[in-house]
C-alpha cells in the first residue's frame, strides 16, 4: 500500500499499538497526544502518518544518524519505517529471539552490512515504552513538532543532508527557527568576565539589528548571549541536547523557561531523552546548521564551542572569533581558529555586524537602530497582504496598544503602509 494512502497512518498507529502493547485507553490517549503535536495532522491523514513516523524514528536513532537520514531520504518517513519494522520479526516474537535471529531482510538503499548494524543499533528501542511516556509528557508541556515542509521548518539544516534533523521538538515561537537572520554565540562554559562582556556587546548589536541569537542554553557564554537578548527585547532561541522535560543544566532552569516564554526551545529527540557526552556534539552541528553566522566569544583549546565552529565550517557558515589575551588558555581555542584562518578576527559587536557582508541576504536591515519591539512589528508585516492590529499583535507578541504605537512610527519611517481600510502592510 503507497505511504501517501489515508489508511497508512492507521496501519502504522496499529504497528505502533502492537509493538508498545497498549490497551485501548492508552492507544486513545497516544491519538490525542500526536494530534496536539501538530495542530492539522488530526485532519490530514497523510501529514498524520508523517508525524507518527518522524516523532517514532526522533526515539529510535541517535542525532545525526547517516544510515536512518539515508533510508529516509530515499523511501520517505513512513515507507523507510514500515521497511525496518518489515525487517524485524513481530513484537511477540522478539522477547525470545537472540539478537541477530531478530534481524532479517535488507533496507532499500541501503548496503546489506550497513543495513545488518543500523537495525542491531535500533532494534533495543522497539517496543520501549518510553515512547509512549515521551508523548504524554510532551502533550502536558505543550510541546509542538516541527516537520519538514512546514511553515516553521528551518531550512538551513537541509545542508546537513542525510545527517539532519528527522524532526525537531519545540517549546514557543517557533517560527525563529527559519528567520534569515540567525546568528549563533557559542563560547566556553567557565566564561572570564572578559568574555561575557564581548558576548553581551555582541547579543546586543544583532538585537538591534533584528537578529535572533542562537545558543546551547549551557552555563557561560551561552547564558550570557540569552540573557542579554531578552534583556534588550530581543529574541532568542536554545538548543538543548536532552529532551525539554530536562531542562539543563539545572541552575539554567528559570533562563530556559523564560526563553520558552518568549523565545524558543528546540531539541532532536523526544521528553525523558538525558543530555549525554555525544548529543551534546551533535547539538553543536545543529547550532551550526540553523544558525547564519557563528561567532566564537572565547573558548578555550577543548571547548565544545570549537566543536560547532568545525560544524559550521563544514557547513560553510561565516564564523567569527573574538581574539583574547596569548597568556590566556581562556582564549586559546578562539586564538587558534583565528591563526588557523578558520574564523574571522571579531573585537565589538559592530564588527561582528560587518560579517554580514558575507552574505548579501544578511546585509543590515531598513529596521538597523530600532528598538527590538519595532523590529519585531516590522517583521509581522507582510509586504503585500495587508493585516489587522490585532492579527499583528498576534504575530509579533506585543499587546495591541503597542502595535498600535508603534506602526505609527514605522508610517512616519515609511517602514508600514496604513490600508484605506484600516489595516497594514510593510512599507
């Protein structure tokens, strides 16, 4: 039967069902949570099949598997799923089969000795019941799953290629995620107070530009780039290496609810999954990949930010570093990249802006020196469908008086045009 038919998210919930054993209330309970996921799915049986098939694959392969972004690249979620399932024997066979009696058939495009080790790897997962706890846990939070092809989705990682994303975990906004103007500032954990002061000058700059600063959420530099973004109104996105029912590291925890309030918080894999040593390094490429421009604050020789630098590189991402004292091993990572010519010198926040003339569609905005409320009003205006005050209030998050005011002063700055009708679009 074709992946695209309306009964193949009904067969697949079945599949589902029958390998995490569920009676008849949990299935009914596992329908509602996917449906809260995204919003639509519910009535689109062909979006719903993809949502329970990505949300399945998020818990059964680790971030940046080649071999599952292979398979799905090539056959689709749900046909790269149904053929792993086709591969392994039935859930009640499993229990008393030794581990490579469970394993039979071949993967579509896959070489057989990749095929062999990839469902060894994903075979311990099936039928874990940690799945069906993920989902309730995710429907508590409110959490929403971004996948490829929606409105939100981040189209940058599509240059991870078969190492991307197969879907991502949200907790607020999370239309930053694909915004052209993402910049990421990554740095070390045990930060100088020289090293949070150029973090924050930089924060700050690219507020005031309309950027979205993106970082790991972690102790450091990191914490300092968020802070100083919802500080001056600006908006900010974190990317956790666990599930966003962990929210760490723990002393982060106030910051990581803020940024959920009024920013984003995004993960690869499902609630209850634990930060550890690996998902930490591929949260660094996924920092590379949705960000537009990378700048390293200070980092020391073994610093992870160095990690997301290598990504970004790879990536062929603008990177910047700031330079620091040579007697300094705080500074003696970003030092390195610079000598090594694999980031440009950065020294203030302007000269952090002057990156963007590396990309042209990052060039400073008409918007450059407004005040981050502005920014973001300038933003939900469309530049040809003319919007309301209270759909615009909507969009950018702001309350309806503020709007109000300040689509004033983008009429004066020839910023928004007001409608003969009484609505706006982008001057």
């Amino acid at each position: 039967m074709s992946p695209s038919s309306p009964s193949t998210a009904r067969i697949l919930l079945d599949r589902f069902a029958a390998w995490h054993r569920l009676t008849p209330p949990e299935r009914a309970d596992v329908e509602t949570a996917l449906a809260g996921l995204h919003p639509g799915a519910e009535h689109d049986p062909e979006r719903a099949a993809e949502l329970l098939a990505r949300v399945w694959w998020s818990f059964l392969v680790e971030p940046g598997d080649g071999v599952a972004g292979a398979l799905i690249a090539e056959a689709g979620a749900v046909a790269a799923l149904l053929a792993v399932l086709a591969a392994l024997p039935t859930p009640d066979a499993l229990p008393d089969m030794t581990p490579a009696a469970s394993i039979r058939g071949t993967l579509p495009g896959v070489p057989t000795p990749d095929a062999t080790r990839a469902l060894a790897r994903w075979r311990p997962r099936f039928g874990d019941r940690g799945l069906v706890g993920a989902l309730r846990s995710a429907a508590s939070l409110h959490l929403r799953v971004l996948l490829p092809g929606d409105d939100a989705w981040p189209r940058r990682v599509a240059d991870l290629g078969e190492h991307g994303p197969v879907c991502l975990w949200t907790l607020g906004r999370a239309e930053l995620l694909d915004r052209p103007r993402v910049g990421a500032l990554v740095g070390s954990r045990a930060a100088t107070p020289y090293g949070l002061q150029v973090t924050a000058d930089i924060a700050e700059a690219w507020c005031r530009q309309g950027f979205t600063v993106l970082s790991g959420g972690a102790y450091g530099v990191d914490r300092q780039a968020h802070r100083t973004a919802l500080a001056v109104g600006g908006d900010t996105v974190a990317v956790l290496a666990g599930g966003l029912d962990r929210l760490y590291p723990a002393g982060n925890e106030p910051l990581l609810r803020e940024i959920a309030e009024r920013g984003c918080l995004v993960a690869e894999q499902p609630p209850g999954t634990a930060p550890t040593r690996w998902r930490f390094l591929q949260r660094n490429r996924l920092i590379a990949s949705l960000a537009a421009v990378v700048v390293v604050t200070e980092a020391g020789h073994r610093s992870g930010a160095l990690n997301t630098a290598r990504h970004a590189a790879q990536l062929g991402r603008p990177i910047g570093a700031v330079p620091g004292s040579v007697v300094s091993g705080s500074s003696a990572g970003a030092n390195r990249i610079i000598r090594d010519g694999i980031a440009q010198l950065v020294a203030t926040g302007d000269e952090a802006l002057g990156m963007l003339a590396l990309q042209p569609e990052l060039e400073p905005s008409p918007v450059a020196g407004l005040r981050a409320e502005l920014v973001r009003l300038h933003d939900a205006l469309h530049p040809r469908q003319p919007a309301p005050t209270a759909a615009l209030a909507a969009r950018a998050g702001l309350a309806e008086t503020t709007v109000s005011a300040g689509l004033g002063e983008l009429e004066l700055l020839g910023l928004a045009v007001r409608t003969g009708d009484g609505r706006w679009r982008r001057g």
